[in-house]
C-alpha cells in the first residue's frame, strides 16, 4: 500500500474501542486502513511508533468559540479566523465552528460571511472550520448572561433569512430561546435550512422545550449556564435535555460554570454520546484585556468576566475541559474523547463534517497525541504533524 505515514498506536481511545493496539494508514490526509498492528499491511511509508505512555484520540471537535489570546471572532480583521484557529489548534482542537456572540446586525452579517468564506477554501495548517455558530441575538432578556440587551433581537424572520443568506450555506448552529413570541417560526425556518437549532439563554418550561425539540431543536446550549433554575416541580429546559435521551447538550467544563458535582450527576444521567464538550473560550484565554463582540471581557477567577462580574464565556481549551472531566471522576477518559470528539460530530451530522466517525477509514487523518498525563504532546491536521514548535 503506497500510503504517507503509519501511526502505530498503544492506545486509540474512540469511544468503540480500548486498549488495543492498532494501525492507521494515512495517505493524503486521510485514513486508508486502520486495523490491529499485527495485521498490518506491509509499507515503506514514515512510521512514527508511540509507545504505551502515549495514546492517541481523534483531533477534538469544538462547537462553541468566541475567541482565543486577544482575538475575537466578530473582530473586523482579515485574520482574526486564523488566529483564533491556530490558537486551539495547538491545545488539539482540528474542527470548529467560530461562535458569534449578539451585537450589532452589520457584524453578525459580516462574521457569517467570513466564516462562510472560511468553511469554502480551507487554509492548509489550520482547523477545520465546520460552519458558525450563531448565539443569538434572538434570546430572552431575563436569561441574557453577557449577551448586551442592545443587540437581542424579538425572533424575526425577515432577519432570520438575512443571516442565513450572510452565512451562504455556512450557518451550523443557532442559539435561540424557544418561549419568546415567534421563535417556532425562526426554529422552523432554520430546521429546514439544515442548520441545528439549540436551546439557550432561555427560560423555557419544560413543556416549552418539548415543543422545541419537536419543532426541530437538537441541543442545548451550554446546559446549566443561562437557563431557568433546576427545580423538582419545574424541570424547565435543564430538565427537558436530561429527560430526552436523543437530545445533545453542550457542558462548559472549567469547574466554574458548572461545579464538578452538578457535571458527575449529569454524567450519570445523560447518555455520554449525547454529550459535548465545549469551550465556550473567548479572548480573555491569554490577554490582559480582550473583547466579546462590542464588549470588553477581562480574565479572572478562572474565567472571563464583563465588568460587573457576569461571567462572559471561558478561558479553557479542549484539553483542559478533557482532563478536567476525567481527573474529577464524571467520565472516563474513552467517555471524554467520545464527548470532545464524536458527539459534537454527531450533533452536525454527515456533510458539515466528512465523517461521524473520526479516525474511522476514509476520515480525515485529525488527531491528538496524549501523554501518560493526558497533556498534549503533538497534533495530527490533515495527515500532518503541526509540530512540537507550534506548541
Ligand atoms: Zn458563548
């Protein structure tokens, strides 16, 4: 087989199998065999062989990113995609969708259309970009967190199909509150365009949520953050997401927006596959003073802040939110890579992605190497090794 590289692995946790000792065959950026080493078929190609203090998982998938180190996605700057890009890339994230906070019409309409440019010419060396992630502006005032009530917006069809043409085609995800006055509408309207609708910044019944889900929604944004209060007579949308099995929910794990005994019962609750890991990381990860959209974030107490002190997404990255998850016994470490990697996969589903099931032959070769500590050592883009000096 006249293939690029072999990978020789210990250990591929993807969430199907464990501990055993397997190959990949890559050959222009993509897996053409996989199988037990032994079975290996013979090749000439570069080998690299990583012993039993290493594992290998597939590149981490993040569905929720404002920012990285100063940048945000809604900056007016040529590069800011790139930045912000290449900065997770190297903590192991190989695909993502930028995530646009609510401000002004006139930015949302410009984000989407550089994310769309984004999505359509990949940038060698850089991730993957699967489509935006919209969170906003039609979201409920009393449930806004660091969303400015100047740029929340009654659901609006007209605006609705405006952004979707912005995005061309590149629109992932929306954000949006189902019980405001016309968001089955703009729910509807997005479902159909194949964009997934979720449920957030939201003070939905459980009910409420119900309808949604049947409207069309899929997920729930940043499950426990911005959202009515779990309570044993009103489930609410907390409530609702756990009940429903199919339904996925994005967890912010940093151990400040939700506390690590909430993230276990969840974990006990909530089937893993339905679960994914985000960041929700902005431009504080890494500066002294950052922006969120029109806003200034300062990082402190272990995440970002407006100046009052709201919490205004995260400073975490992939790894950590891996780490953290196993190290504070909520999921087993094949559990987390199936959440930072597979499950958002899933969420997208098919033509956004490539493949459900990465690392799975005919996927693209996107991978992370961990160490015995589970600290990224090196990353894997496309059939390329982005370099221990990127790190
Ligand atoms: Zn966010």
């Amino acid at each position: 087989m006249n293939a690029d590289l072999r990978v020789d692995i210990p250990l591929l946790n993807d969430g199907s199998s464990a501990e055993t000792a397997v190959s990949l065959l890559i050959e222009q950026g993509l897996v053409v065999w996989r199988g037990p080493t032994s079975d290996s078929p013979p090749s000439t190609c570069e080998a690299r062989v990583l012993d039993s203090q290493h594992c290998v998982v597939p590149g981490f998938v993040d569905i929720h990113v404002h920012g990285a180190q100063g940048v945000d996605v809604t900056d007016d700057a040529a590069d800011a995609l790139v930045a912000v890009g290449a900065a997770h890339l190297v903590q192991g994230t190989t695909a993502w969708c930028p995530t646009i906070v609510s401000c002004a019409t006139e930015r949302m309409l410009a984000t989407l259309e550089r994310v769309g440019r984004a999505r359509a010419v990949r940038s060698a060396g850089l991730p993957r970009v699967l489509g935006a992630h919209l969170e906003g502006p039609f979201l409920n005032p009393d449930r806004r967190g660091a969303h400015p009530m100047t740029a929340l917006r009654a659901p609006d069809i007209a605006l609705a199909k405006e952004l979707l043409a912005a995005a061309g085609g590149a629109l992932a995800l929306l954000t949006i509150a189902p019980e405001l006055p016309g968001a089955m509408a703009v729910i509807e309207l997005m479902h159909d365009a194949g964009v997934v609708v979720s449920i957030g910044h939201s003070q939905a019944t459980y009910q409420q949520t119900l309808d949604a889900f049947a409207a069309g929604c899929r997920s729930v944004t940043h499950l426990f953050n911005a959202m009515s209060a779990f309570h044993h007579r009103h489930p609410g949308v907390m409530g609702a997401a756990i009940d429903c099995d199919d339904v996925w929910c994005e967890l912010i794990a940093d151990g400040v927006h939700v506390a690590w005994p909430m993230v276990r019962l969840l974990c006990r609750a909530k089937p893993t596959e339905r679960i994914a890991l985000i960041t929700d990381c902005t431009a504080a990860w890494g500066a002294a003073s950052a922006s969120l959209g029109e806003q200034t974030i300062t990082a402190r107490d272990g995440a970002a802040r407006l100046n009052d002190g709201t919490l205004a997404g995260s400073t975490l990255t992939m790894d950590r939110a891996l780490r953290g998850v196993v190290e504070h016994g909520a999921m087993s470490l094949t559990q987390a890579v199936y959440s930072a990697s597979v499950a958002p996969c899933a969420l997208l589903a098919g033509e956004l992605i490539g493949a459900v099931r990465p690392l799975s032959v005919g996927a693209p070769a996107d991978l992370v190497v961990l160490d015995a500590q589970r600290q990224v050592v090196d990353v894997m883009l496309a059939g390329r090794w982005i370099g221990t000096d990127r790190r």
